[in-house]
C-alpha cells in the first residue's frame, strides 16, 4: 500500500513538470531559497553569541565607577575610577561639536541602516590603495557597538558580533539616542570617558561652553585618544584639530570662513601637572565606595571624612622625618593614619612618595607590631581578673623551649602590670598569655578590630602575627572612646548623578557596639597614660595635651611604631623597610614618636581637648559620656562641633578688644602669652607654631 501511494504522488508531480526557460528560473529559485535557508540559519548562529550580551537589563549603564571625592567640608580632593560625566543633554551640547564629531566619524550617520556600505567600500579601497590601514570604515553605531558591548581585539569574530549588534542599536534605539550614547561613552583619553568629562579634564569648563577649536580638539580625539592627547601631545592635538576643522568644510557642515578663526586660535589644555592629592586615602575609599554604593548608577560625588589641613600636616611629619633621619638611620618607608574615636579617618599617609609605589602600607602592608600589641594582653589581663596594681614577677621563664628576654637583658623581679607595661618589660606579657590562654588574648584583639590572622602561639605576646596600621588605629580607638568599637570609615555620604542621596553614614550606622568594660578601659589608659609621661613613649609627650599610647619595635628593630591617641585623634604611625631589612636602631620610641608628637601637636591645637576615660575626665563627663553615646546627633568620639567662618570672626573681633583693653600686668609678674591664631580650614582655629624667644608661662 505504501508503494502505491508513492508511485500516486510521482505521477502527480509530473504534472508540474517545466522545460526551457521556465525550467531554469525555477531551479536558479530553488536553490537560491536553498541557500537563503542555509545563510539564514548559519547568520542565526552567528548572530545569537552577539545578542547574548543584550541581555542586561542596564547594558546603557556602565560598569565602571566614576567618583569625585570631596573632604568633609564639602571641597573636591580628587577623582577616581573612570572620568565620566554623561548629565548633558544632547540639545545642550554645541552644534559644532557635534558636527565637528559627525564630519569626522560617520557623515551618513543619520541616512544608513547602522552599517554604512558606501563608507566601508570607500575605507576598503582607501586602505588598499595605501597598503595599510589608513581609513576607518566603522559607522558611530557600530562604534557604540563596540563600546557598550565589546572589546578593541581585531579578530573577524568580534566584527560579525559588531555588525549585528549594529543592526540591534538602531532596532531598539533612536538616531539621537545612539549618538548621544556615543557622546558619552568614547574613550577620549587621559582616563575620560565622553565629551562632558573630556571637556572638564583638557579645558577645565563643562562641555556646554567650549569653543569651536576646543570642539574640534575633542573630536579629534575619537581616532587615537592616546596618541592626540592634549595634555600629552599638543601639538599632534592641534594637527588633528586642524584636520577635524577641514573635515567639516568638507562635509558642507562649515564654511572655510567659519573655521579661520579657529585654525588661527588652537585651542590649549589645562595644566594636569601633579598637584597635591591624598592619593593613599582615596584609593582606600574608592573601594569602600564599591562596596556601599547601592544601585546601578556608577556616576557618583562622595564626601568623605578626610581632612584637608590635617592630611597635609600628616605628609609632611611622615615626610620630613623620613628626609631628615631615613639615610641616616636606613629606614626608607613611613605609613600613617589618623582617626576620631568613633573610626572617622582624617588623614591617611601609605608611603614616603606615591609617584615612585602606589602601594598602600596603612593599608595592605602586614607589618609585625612588636610592643604596641602588649596592650591587647594587658587588656585581657584586666577583664581576667587582674588589674593594673597587679604583681607579677619579671623574671626568665621558658614555654615549650622559648625563653623570651627583656630589652637590655635584665630583670626587676616582682612589678605592678602598670610598671611592667610602661617599661615595656617582655616577661610579664608572656606570663599573662601564659596564663589565660592564648585564645583569650586573640579573642580581645578581634573584638577591637585587628582583622588579620593572628598566630595561635605563646610568642603572639610580644607582637609577632602581623597587622596593619589601619587596624591597629581602629583598636586603639577603642582605648580613646571609653570601650567602643570604632571601625574605621571614610565616606559620609554618597550621591548619584542626579544628585540625590543614596548612602549616608549617619542614616545608616549601627549603635555603637561596646566591646570592652568602661571599668578596664580607665585603668588601661592611666597605664598607657604613664607611658607617654614616664615611660618608653616620651618622646611623643605633649606639653598642655592628655595622651597615652605605646611604642613597639620588632626584632632586628625592622619595624618601629607608636600607637597614640587623645580624647579627640587616635593616631597610628609606623616607619621601616618594605623589602624587611633592619633599620640603624629605630625604635618606636623614636622616629615614629617624634611623627606622632609633631602631627598630634599641629592637630589637637585650636581644638577642644576631650576627656580621656580614665585620665582627665571628672566622674560628671564619665556620666554624661556613659548616657549621650551618641544619640545627641553627634557620633561619640568625633570632634566638637566646629564654628562657623561667621563665628570663628566675631571671637577674633572680641579677642582683639580684649587685646586693647587688657592692663600691663604688675611688675614681678609673668603673665600668659597668647600665640597668634591662624585659621586651618572652616570653622578650625589653630596656634601658629611657637617662634624662638616668644614669651609663654603662666601668671606667679
């Protein structure tokens, strides 16, 4: 039966039989429907990998971060990520700008389909004729293309991915919507993206107001934005320029009289010589920004914590050490970081010289802290049972074959925890860790905030795990604010491109966490108090200035630090090698407390001294401090609300009157002598150094 039905349909079809012209039409349609079914499926198959990456929801949204940053007065300190200012609209851009871009990139931009035949065709015979690639035949869509989607690899793959995606562009976008995507997403050198943050990187105005040669200069750049960048290579900008000015001539856009003005008068780019900037600490917050920053919009104005006086004494202290004692004594490297007892940096110093190491030591470097992890110990001595009148004999022991000694190599048999940690003894330390257990001790200085692994060993006593200055600032801080955690933070607040507020430190921080008792955190500071008054941090002494803190020094003095803070500022420094070699006998005692004093000095002048729990705080400011916690709007720890410029001038008025009307005192006796007043920055007063031969005391 099957048989049958096959011979049935055969003599039905050779009804349809066709010979001649006919005959051969039809074939040439058959298999020409043969060969459009086959291209359709091969150009599916091709085409599929490239819509692939259509997929994203926000694909017109860049990946890449864009962040200005701004000190906490609110004044611009820097940039990072890519530069990228997309908030212009097309219809407020210059006309020649973007006709300059037009005549120079795709002069059929608005009459082809995405894929500009006739240019390609022309660009193909131009380059041939050259025997080299000497023209492009890329339309501006398939350069968004590009952009948005792809890489700058040369392979045929990528240019089928281009050419599709082109055809995908102009089915899903307007004309207008393409070229202004296109405006705004160009590489056009020196880190910027798009003709907005070109024209405030090169010209230092917004891209509404530059003139035609600037105009010209910008579209230039599209070509080879490394080769023509004007703060690179001015002249070849202005060569290029020059030919954009043609191009537009050319392409009936201008006429050659519209353009003399601008041949005549190139344009000239901004001077980008390196200017001061706290680079350590910007490249610290920009990746706190990438973890905070909530949505998808990557264009973002950050105002952070830092501030500017502060940070510029921070460098030059680091600095200046470093020029006066680093060959001298072989140390080459110095970190700091300078915070509020509630975690604010204020100031951040990551290594003697950002141009010759980006890499951060306040940071990243794991550095052993030696003597100034002892507090950690003591800490967890006194909430252990022990106190700071506590007897424990200074004398050699032995665990598991170790046999730690004491600087100098002698011993003063039974001592108070309070002598033994202001004369940095290392016996007692290791009996305490000895004693608790080791997990105690780690335990303690994780809850502070020390974030890097710590050895689980005996010797973990005398500060041998590594740590960073960051963590270690951020643990001390804990001593400063009464037994509080006090991360350590550097964005307030975050905006999008709109402007509106979209992270905020207030808003969104958790109620101080105590980690340690208010009770141990006093006894802690009256140690460490001692120290800095008659002990091994002497030297980091402030006259009129409550302070505590401690120094450490590791083996082979390879590394020297002094942890130190006040009621205001907990201030880390640290000085060494980064390839680990001894320094001349640095200690902490030394370099890194002359750095402290000298910063500490500049950054507590001018500024209401906080009490510190423990040491110069009245039972009533104990209260008061115990109650407030923070909830008066201001974040414990942090510093006093500052004046206003309004009122920093009306007390130097009052100041001067008094100056007018004061008495000569009586002879026989001394009377105080104020310094001159200088201001730092907003609402900051700060004492003018003292000169040689001033007069200072106090009234008999």
């Amino acid at each position: 039966m099957l048989a049958r039905a096959i011979e049935g349909y055969s003599v039905w079809l050779r009804r349809f039989r066709v010979r001649g012209f006919s005959r051969l039409a039809n074939e040439l349609a058959c298999d020409a429907l043969t060969f459009g079914l086959a291209g359709s499926v091969l150009m599916l198959a091709l085409a599929l990998p490239a819509f692939q990456a259509t997929r994203k929801a926000d694909w017109k949204t860049t990946n890449d971060f864009a962040v200005t940053f701004l000190d906490r007065y609110g004044n611009e300190i820097g940039r990072r990520g890519i530069l990228l200012n997309n908030s212009v609209p097309l219809e407020e851009l210059p006309d020649y700008l973007v006709k300059a871009t037009l005549a120079t990139e795709d002069r059929r931009f608005f009459y082809h389909f995405g894929i500009d035949v006739l240019g390609t065709f022309r660009a193909l015979v131009a380059n041939l004729r050259a025997n080299g690639v000497v023209e492009g035949g890329s339309s501006i869509t398939q350069q968004l293309a590009k952009n948005l989607f792809l890489s700058n690899e040369r392979t045929l793959d990528r240019k089928i991915k281009e050419a599709f995606l082109s055809l995908w562009l102009e089915a899903n976008l307007s004309k207008r919507e393409i070229l202004k995507l296109y405006l705004d997403r160009a590489y056009m050198g020196g880190g910027t993206f798009g003709v907005g943050a070109a024209a405030e990187f090169y010209f230092g105005k917004s891209v509404r107001d530059v003139t035609l040669a600037e105009a010209a200069m910008l579209s230039g750049l599209y070509k080879a934005p490394t080769k023509y960048a004007p703060h690179i290579n001015l002249p070849a900008a202005r060569l290029r320029a020059n030919e954009v000015l043609t191009n537009m001539v050319q392409a009936g856009f201008m006429t050659e009289g519209q353009v003399i003005g601008a041949r005549r008068n190139p344009a000239t780019a901004v001077d980008r010589s390196k200017g001061e900037s706290p680079d350590n600490f910007l490249d610290w917050a920009y990746d706190e920004v990438k973890q905070l920053a909530p949505g998808n919009d990557r264009i973002l104005t950050v105002r952070t914590t830092l501030d500017p006086a502060l940070q510029s004494q921070a460098d030059r202290s680091v600095t200046s050490t470093l020029r006066q004692y680093g060959q001298e004594r072989r140390v080459g490297q110095g970190a700091l970081v300078s915070l509020t007892t509630d975690g604010a940096v204020r100031a951040m110093v990551g290594g003697h010289d950002y141009g010759a190491s980006q890499f951060n030591r306040a940071v990243n470097a794991l550095r052993q802290p030696g003597s100034s992890f002892k507090p950690f110990v003591y800490m967890t001595a006194f909430m252990n049972g022990y106190s700071e009148n506590s007897i424990v004999p200074d004398a050699p022991i032995t665990i598991g074959g170790w046999s730690p000694r004491n600087y100098g190599r002698s011993y003063h048999g039974s001592v108070t925890l309070k002598t033994a940690l202001t004369r940095s003894f290392n016996t007692v330390p290791v009996r305490l860790a000895h004693a608790m257990g080791i997990d105690k001790v780690i335990a303690t200085a994780k809850s502070m905030g020390i974030r890097s692994e710590l050895e689980r060993s005996i010797v973990i006593s005398l500060g041998v795990s590594e740590v960073t200055v960051l963590d270690m600032a951020g643990a001390y801080a804990a001593f400063a604010n009464g037994g509080y955690k006090a991360t350590p933070y550097g964005v307030l607040e975050i905006k999008n491109s709109k402007g509106e507020t979209i992270w905020n430190h207030d808003r969104n921080a958790t109620r101080p966490e105590r980690i340690l008792p208010r009770d141990k955190v006093e006894e802690m500071n009256d140690v460490l108090h001692n120290v800095v008054e008659h002990g091994t941090g002497r030297r980091a002494r402030i006259d009129g200035v409550v302070s505590a803190g401690k120094t450490g020094t590791t083996q082979a003095y390879r590394d020297a630090w002094f942890a130190g803070y006040t009621g205001n500022y907990c201030t880390v420094v640290w000085f060494g090698n980064d390839n680990y070699t001894p320094t001349g006998r640095v200690t902490g005692g030394s370099l890194p407390a002359m750095t402290w004093q000298t910063y500490m000095r500049y950054a507590q002048a001018g500024v209401e001294q906080r009490p510190l729990p423990g040491v110069n705080e009245s039972p009533a400011d104990a209260r008061v401090a115990e109650a407030a916690n923070g909830e008066d709007g201001q974040p414990f720890g942090a510093n006093p609300r500052l004046l206003t410029k309004e009122g920093t001038e009306v007390l130097r008025r009052i100041q001067g009157l008094f100056r007018d009307v004061a008495p000569l005192p009586p002879p026989g006796r001394r009377q105080a002598f104020s310094r001159p007043v200088r201001d730092v920055g907003p609402g900051r007063l700060s004492e003018a150094p003292a000169t040689t031969g001033s007069i200072s005391g106090e009234v008999n």
